[in-house]
C-alpha cells in the first residue's frame, strides 16, 4: 500500500525588513529541548504490540518500539531500523533472513539478539488477540533465531512481507520482560525507539522522553513530547484554540478544516494526500439481517458518496469507489462501475428478488472520528429516504464498538483503514481475506485466491490484473462498502516545523520529525 504522493500545502514565513541582522534568524536556542504537545482523536487500545492492530496504538508504537524495517518519510521501500540488513534468500520468496544491528540495547542495558526477535513475532502469532494484528503474519510459518540472524519460513510466496515486518505489528520486545503466552499488563513500555514512554494515562496522555540508548536510523529527539489524547474533534479543537496543544495531527472537524487558511501567519498548515480510507462494513453471517449479498447490493446501489463528503466533511475527503484507494498500485473505480448511479428502483427490484420485507430493518454503528455522529445521520437519511431500510443509529465507545464488531454483533459499522504499509495487499488481505481483521464472516475462495496470487509478484505493477478482479468480485459480493479517502491535515503553531513528516501514509507516526524553529 502506498505509493501516495504527497501533496504539501505548507505556510513560508518570509521576514523582509531593512536593517534586520543574519543573527535574527537563527533558531531560539531557549526553544531547543521544551516540550511539544501534540493532540489526536486517536485512541490507544494496548501498550503491548500484540494486543493493538489501530492507529492510536501504532502511532505510540512507531516511537517506543523498533522494527527489524521501517519506512523513511515520502519513501515506498522498507529500511533498516533495528536490522542492519534484510533480504529474500533463495528463490521462491518463502525465505526471508535478517540481521540484526549489533548495538540495540533495551532499558535493562541487554543487548538485542535474534532470539528477542523470534519471541516477538512467536508471541503475537501465539496470544492471537482479538483486536491484535497476528492477521498480519498469515503467510508466517515459522521463525529461526542464530545469534543475530533471524530466518522466517513463509509458508507461500508473500512479496509483501517485508513490508508487514516494518509495521508496528513487528515491534521488538525484550523476551525476559514481556509474557510469552499473555499480553503485558500495566501502562509501561520496554522498547528500544527514539523516544521512551516515561508515564501514560489512559485515555489522557502519553508523556515521551529522548531515548539516550536509541540506536537506529531516526534522529535522536532533541525535546520531550506529551501525546494528548481527546474523545471527540470538537475537544481536540478546543484544546488547540486555547493552545492546551503545539500540534492537532489527528483529526480535527471538518467544520474547521474548510476554513482554514495556508496563509494565516500564526499557524502552519499542512495538507498531505492520503491513503486512509473509511468503509461500512457488513456483517455477512447467516441470520444476520444482511445475509443476502441482493440486501447488500441493494445498499451499495442507493449510497449517495459525493453528497455525504459535499454535506458531512465539506470536500476534506473524496470520494471513494474502491476497496484499494487513489494513490495505490491496483485502485480502480469497481463500486461505480458496478453501482454508476443513486438507482432506488434497482435497489427495490434486488429486495423483491431476495424476498425480504421492507423496510428492511438493521442497526449501524459507529464510534470515533471527526464526523462519524453526522455521517451515520446521513447515511441513515439516505437510506430511508427510499422506503426500504429503517436504520437504528448507536454510537459506542471505543472499546465496546471494538468488541462487539470482532464478536460479530455488528450488523453494519463504519471504520477507518490506516494501511499499515504503501501496497496494495493491506488493503486486500486485511479487509475481505477470509478471517480478515474486518471479522465480518465474509469468505470467499475466489477472493483468497486473488489475494494468494497478488501476494507472488516482488514487481508489484504485475499485480494489476489480480486486483482488478478482485474489487471486480468484491463489488459484487458487498461484504464492504468504500465511502471516502482522506486527506491528512497536521496544523500547528508557526514556530514548530517537521509536520509534513509526521504522517505521511507509510504507517509511521514520526514524533521524532518535530522541532522548534
């Protein structure tokens, strides 16, 4: 996933004035080390990496932990991080073998061997978590640790996973601290990243240190950062007009966003294209009441996407009419292919055939995000303004809505997709593979085949075919349906530079990147 372009929109500050000295220029060097507070909607699921599979969670992840890869701002291709070196061995891509760095060192002074590596990827595999990522390590077999060489047997060929090892399901963990058989409790991290986790709140604030051990390729912060966390975008935009925060990363309300201005002075905005997508899924389990793929259909014929982004998020998103998004190796336009157009008489015609009364009755659930209360009336609005479904809208929290989607107990919900790395197979594999972490029963041969058969090819471009016809058969079988992509926007104070690094769709959440100027 992700071969995004990013698009920067960021404020110059041009200081033209006779008689101003060179020496009024140079940074502040009273700014140098004070601490950055940056605020997110985002929340954190778990401390441990085997238990979180969100981008609250991962963000935390990308500045506490190393991964053996990771992805350099803008780039496409995995990095050394905790490894030195990487690489397939053999032909095949079923063997992939790393090195690790010689001088990684956790908070206990122990230096990081292959064996915390095996441990690592064993464990997430082995504790399964509901709302962990072990989906992620589908193709693993197994894992072999010799000194500082790590082997990993694949069990098909997966171009991909190089890319997987990069993101914060790989997080490295110290084999004599973190349970082998049990996520770790309490709020503290032993990880070896640029930044150490010195207290956590659940729910409030992260507070981060410089990592003086910090042995990789990200610069050693020069200052602490505080992550603040907001249940709602109202409060994150409420603690940046009081200025509670330096930087609003994740995300702001629409409300506000349209409004904003690059020019404005006091403030830099910066607006990266993005490959975050929104999807409201179904749950396709026998008894369930959309069951019948002609129900399905019939909802993806009578969704009005260009309306919900023009009334709900005032062209801060797009449009979105495929499972993988603009930007990405493989998008293509299926949904609108399949559905051209808002057609009631279409959709009534697939309930008749499907021999379900109407309206048909079904709740839709949502939690965070920075319009979901306004998308769901939308949504709701647009659905029963046809006489055919009779919509219950339930908000939940974080927490429940993440148990009661992976028990099942959803009929309909709306969900971001971060990707977790720039290619097209974390969009595929991890939303419509049978056992995806999307657990809405749905399962399909053909799609898994597709999948399998996209996942062979190191030169990705020739995996265009297989993605075309698996949105093609995705299209038809509804198990989803694409509402929008996002735009990502960082605003911050104008004396804070490094925001067009922090995010940038490569799944790394890049603290480190900020500074004073």
């Amino acid at each position: 996933m992700r071969r995004v372009r990013m698009r920067i929109i960021a404020t110059l500050m041009v200081l033209v004035a006779a008689g101003v000295g060179a020496w009024q220029l140079l940074p502040d060097q009273g700014d140098k080390g004070r601490t950055i507070t940056v605020g997110t909607t985002d929340a954190v699921t778990s401390l441990d990496p085997a238990g979180a599979y969100d981008a609250g969670s991962w963000a935390l992840f990308s500045n506490v932990f190393q991964t053996l890869l990771t992805f350099e701002a803008g780039g496409t291709a995995p990095v050394p991080d905790a490894a030195e070196h990487c690489e397939f061995a053999g032909g095949g891509l079923r063997t992939y073998r790393c090195t690790l760095r010689d001088d990684v060192r956790f908070p206990s002074g122990r230096l990081m061997t292959a064996r915390d590596v095996k441990f690592s990827f064993d464990r997430v595999r082995k504790i399964n978590a509901k709302v962990g990522p072990a989906s992620l390590f589908d193709t693993l077999g197994s894992v072999e640790a010799s000194g500082r060489t790590v082997t990993f047997r694949l069990s098909s060929p997966d171009a991909t996973f190089p890319f997987k090892v990069a993101t914060g399901a790989g997080s490295l963990v110290d084999r004599n601290v973190y349970p082998a058989n049990a996520l770790r409790s309490g709020d503290t991290v032993d990880g070896t990243g640029p930044y150490t986790l010195k207290s956590y709140t659940p729910g409030s604030k992260a507070v981060l240190a410089p990592n003086s051990r910090y042995q990789g390729p990200a610069k050693v912060p020069a200052h602490s950062t505080v992550l603040r966390y907001y249940k709602t975008s109202a409060a994150l935009q409420s603690a940046w007009e009081k200025k509670a925060v330096d930087v609003a990363a994740r995300q702001l309300p629409p409300e506000l966003l349209s409004k904003l201005s690059t020019s404005d002075p006091q403030q830099r905005l910066i607006e990266v294209d993005s490959a975050e997508t929104r999807n409201l899924v179904l749950n396709v389990r026998k008894g369930r009441p959309l069951h019948d793929r002609r129900v399905r259909q019939a909802l993806a014929a009578v969704i009005d996407r260009d309306e919900l982004v023009e009334s709900v998020y005032q062209g801060t998103v797009d449009s979105l009419f495929s499972l993988v998004p603009r930007g990405i190796t493989g998008h293509t336009t299926s949904f609108f292919d399949t559905y051209p157009k808002r057609d009631v008489a279409r959709a009534r015609e697939l309930l008749r055939e499907a021999g379900v009364s109407t309206p048909l009755r079904f709740e839709y659930a949502y939690s965070r995000g920075a319009a979901s209360k306004a998308e769901a009336a939308e949504i709701k609005r647009q659905l029963e303004s046809t006489k055919l479904f009779s919509v219950t809208t339930k908000y939940y929290d974080w927490a429940e809505f993440q148990t009661r989607y992976t028990g099942g107990k959803l009929d309909a919900f709306a969900v971001g997709w971060l990707p977790d790395f720039p290619d097209p197979d974390t969009f595929t594999a991890q939303l419509v593979r049978t056992g995806s972490g999307m657990h809405n029963g749905y399962s399909s041969k053909r799609v898994d085949d597709l999948i399998v058969s996209s996942q062979q090819y190191e030169d990705r471009s020739r995996t265009l075919k297989d993605l075309r016809l698996l949105q093609e058969e995705v299209a038809r079988d509804v198990p989803l349906i694409p509402l929008w992509q996002r735009k990502e926007y960082v605003l911050s104070t104008e004396d804070i530079t490094g925001g067009q690094y922090l995010s940038d769709g490569t799944g790394v959440f890049r603290l480190w990147s900020l500074d004073w100027i």
